[in-house]
C-alpha cells in the first residue's frame, strides 16, 4: 500500500471524511488535531499550537495516535525502534522534514483524556518540551521517565 496508518488503540475516527482527507494532504507525513472529553479539548488545542510552532523551529512532532506515513518515506526512517519505551511516535516523526509534515486541522478523531487525568498537564507539557529538547539523543527515548508509572 503506499500509505501506512498507526493509529493507537484509543484513538477512534468518529468522521469518515477524515481519512480521505488526510490522504488529499499528505506528502510524507500527516498528523491531525484531536478532541477529546469535555473540559479537556483546550489542552488539545494547546499541544496542536505546539506542534505547529515546533515546525516552525524545524522539528516535525506527530503525536503518535494518528500518523499516517507514506510507505516508502516510513521505510526510509527506519522506523519505529523497539529499544524506544515511549515517545518512539516522535522520534520517528521528527526525521521528517518540517515541510513534508502536515498537521490536519479536524474535529474527527477522538481521543480519551486519561493521559491528562493521570499525569497532569504539567507534566505532559514538560514531556513534550524534553523531548523536543532531546529530540536528537537517542538513548533518552530508551527510559520511561515516569511515562508508564
């Protein structure tokens, strides 16, 4: 197939349109926004306002439970690595040149907020800036720093 899609196992496509959509304006790599349960969507919309600044820095962050990848651009990284225990969805995100990697802008893909229940959004925020920060260190993709305590 010439298009790859992961898409985490609590991640629901609640628009069909958004899979068409999403193949209309992919060149290497396609990540989208995502809404979530009440009272939790602003922090969505935060971390998708990072995400497009963090292209303009020059650093392609597609949050892991939607990335639709061309195949042959997938392969060409590498791929995910097995030695990475979390943030493996970044790291092979960020191989991608800002300009093949596009954010889709939609309301239908849903995701649980319980990342956020859990965590907190200090620390999911933190999260992101670290691996934004260690974005070329492979060897901390290899610790959970606290991920999946």
């Amino acid at each position: 197939t010439p298009y790859v899609l992961f898409l985490d196992a609590d991640v629901l496509i609640t628009d069909k349109k958004v899979l068409s959509e999403t193949l209309d304006v992919t060149t290497h790599l396609t990540s989208v926004k995502f809404h979530t349960d009440m009272g939790f969507n602003w922090i969505y919309n935060i971390f998708f306002k990072a995400q497009k600044l963090m292209k303009v820095f020059g650093s392609s962050f597609a949050i892991g439970g939607f990335q639709l990848f061309r195949t042959d651009i997938y392969n060409y990284t590498g791929g995910y690595n097995p030695k990475h225990v979390f943030t493996e969805d970044y790291y092979v995100s960020n191989k991608i040149y800002p300009s093949f990697f596009t954010l889709h802008n939609t309301k239908g893909v849903y995701t649980s907020s319980r990342r956020f229940k859990k965590k907190g959004l200090f620390y999911m925020i933190s999260l992101m800036i670290k691996c934004w920060i260690y974005r070329n260190n492979e060897s901390f993709y290899k610790e959970s720093h606290g991920y999946w305590e």
